[in-house]
C-alpha cells in the first residue's frame, strides 16, 4: 500500500461521541432545545417558537418528522460497504430547489413526528442490522433533534459512526453543537453564484452559507479517513451535482474546495441530475436536460486542474 493511500487510513476507530461524558451531552441537548425556543436552527432564521409547536420555513416544530429508515445501498462506496448505510430521512428541508428528485420527501408531511427516544430507536436498529454507520439526511433544520437523538442512543450501546448528510444550507451555531458528536460530514455544495441560488433553491446567500459550514466541518473532523475495510470513519466528503449549464460554477467550487479547504478534499462529482419536479419546458428552462457526457468530464477535469485527486469514481 502506498504512503499516498496510507496516511487515510485510520485504525483503530471509537466514533467522536463516546469521548463525551453524559453531562456534555446533556448541555449540548439543553442548548439545542433553548435554540429552538427562538429559532435559528439554520440560516433561515425563522425566530418562531417550535417548543411551543410553532413553526415557519421547514414546517417543523418540537419533533423531527421522519419519513424512512433503512439500509441505503445506495450512497458512496465508502458509506454503504457490503452491509449498507443507516439512512434515516427527515420530512421537510429548508431549501426549495426547484428541481428536487425527493420532492415528495422534502416538501411533503411524510412519514410522522418521533421523539428524540424514538429516533434512537431507529438509530440502534440499523446498527443491529449491520450498517455501518447512521446517516441522517437533511438534518439541516432539526439539529437539535439529532444532538438529542444522539444522546439517548449513546448510553443504550450506539457504536457506529455519525455521517450528516446535508445540503450545506447549515447555521454555523448548530454545526458547532454537533462537534465531537457527527464523525463524517458530507455536505452538497450546489451553486457557486447568488443568482443562481436565488433562482434555483430560492435561497440567495446559499453560496455563502454553504462556504462557512464547510469550512467549519473540515475544522472539525478534517479530511476523509478510512478504516483497512474502505468504510471511511471521520472527516468530510463533499458533494456536488453537476447541473446542465452551470460548468462555470462547478469549476468555481472544486478551485475554492482545492485552495480553500484542502486539496486532499474528497470529492463526488455527480452526474445523476435529471429535470424534475418544477422543472419543465416553460419553467427553469435553462436546466431542463441532463447533463452532457462533456459536461461531466469537464467537471473532472476542472477538480484535477484545480489540484484536487480525491474522486469518487462511480460517474
């Protein structure tokens, strides 16, 4: 084995969490739930008092709704291994991208609310089954949730590590109650301009959002590591959906991800875009196609001209 791969090896592992003593937990749960009281669980901002049931951007108040829990076999390599990955998705979102292929999940009541309890049910359950890990997805607007979710599942034997899979629309005061508690985050990093993002997610300062959560994610957990089985163990893989036409935005995010967060970022450029959900041949025209065979290549090339090497290869 190289000293190239070598130095992302990491073993052995115990996940981030279980250095934390009952009594951090505790606080990181209290301050989670004070958060919501007036809350600014993510950029939005809201300011309305889900304690007390109210809600405003993602429609959701005291509990996370969950839509579905299961073994994903179809994440990253790295995440699903043989066993799969303990993917637990959340209702609602705080992004509206117009072309969403989980619309039904991200803009629809699914599933029902759980407790923090319960959610650590679920989280013990995929463990049992043999994931390798849980894998909460968009859990931007219920951090709370989450850290208390944790909490519960940590002293009932939870073991395997944390992957928050987010849309990178996070507040940084959330992300930081999650340090020391999520071993490997994946972030999607979407647009490059504020045009765009106003347009397509309806969300202007996404660009800039997303660039200060990443940047803290990598300060909390670094680079993507690996255990000698290939399941990675801690750090951050970033995504980002190659869109039809925006080629200049793609390069613009994996030069800033190369010269900005670490040329040793790992990195899954994706190319399984299609026109969905608003997306038609009236509305959002512009992105009413796949992406081109030279689109994606292109998106490559960009990330290796730009100095990065750590490619998610299943494109």
């Amino acid at each position: 084995m190289t000293g190239a791969v070598t130095r992302f090896l990491l073993d052995p592992f115990e996940a981030a969490y279980l250095s934390l003593d009952a009594a951090e937990l505790r606080a990181r749960v209290d301050a989670g739930l004070r958060e919501l009281e007036d809350c600014r669980a993510c950029p939005r901002d809201c300011g309305v008092n889900r304690m007390a049931g109210e809600t405003r951007v993602c429609h959701t108040g005291r509990y996370a709704r969950v839509a579905s829990a299961f073994p994903h076999f179809g994440e990253e390599d790295c995440l699903r291994g043989r066993r799969g990955s303990g993917t637990i998705f959340f209702a609602f979102c705080n992004l509206r991208c117009v072309f969403c292929q989980n619309w039904d999940i991200s803009q629809k009541a699914a599933g029902r609310e759980y407790t923090g309890e319960e959610i650590a049910g679920l989280m013990l359950a995929l463990q049992a089954e043999g994931c390798h890990n849980v894998n909460f997805v968009t859990p931007e607007h219920v951090v709370p949730q989450v850290v208390e979710a944790i909490a519960a599942a940590v002293p009932r034997g939870l073991r395997v590590p944390i992957v928050y899979n987010t849309s990178a629309y996070d507040a940084i005061e959330s992300l930081r109650l999650l340090d020391g508690l999520v071993d490997v985050y994946m972030p999607d990093f979407k647009f490059w301009r504020s045009e765009t993002a106003r347009e397509l997610c309806k969300a202007k300062d996404y660009p800039e959002r997303a660039r200060a959560a990443i940047r803290e994610m990598h300060r909390q957990v670094g680079d993507l590591r690996f255990g000698p089985d290939g399941i990675a163990r801690r750090g951050l893989l970033v995504r980002h959906l190659v869109m039809p036409g925006q080629t200049d935005e793609t390069a613009a995010i994996l030069r800033w991800l190369a010269e900005e967060i670490s040329p040793d970022t790992f990195v899954n450029v994706m190319g399984q875009y299609r026109p969905d959900f608003e997306v038609d041949g009236t509305r959002y025209a512009s992105i009413n196609r796949r992406p081109t065979a030279a689109e994606l290549a292109g998106a490559f090339e960009a990330g290796a001209l730009a100095g990065l090497h750590r490619f998610d290869r299943r494109n």
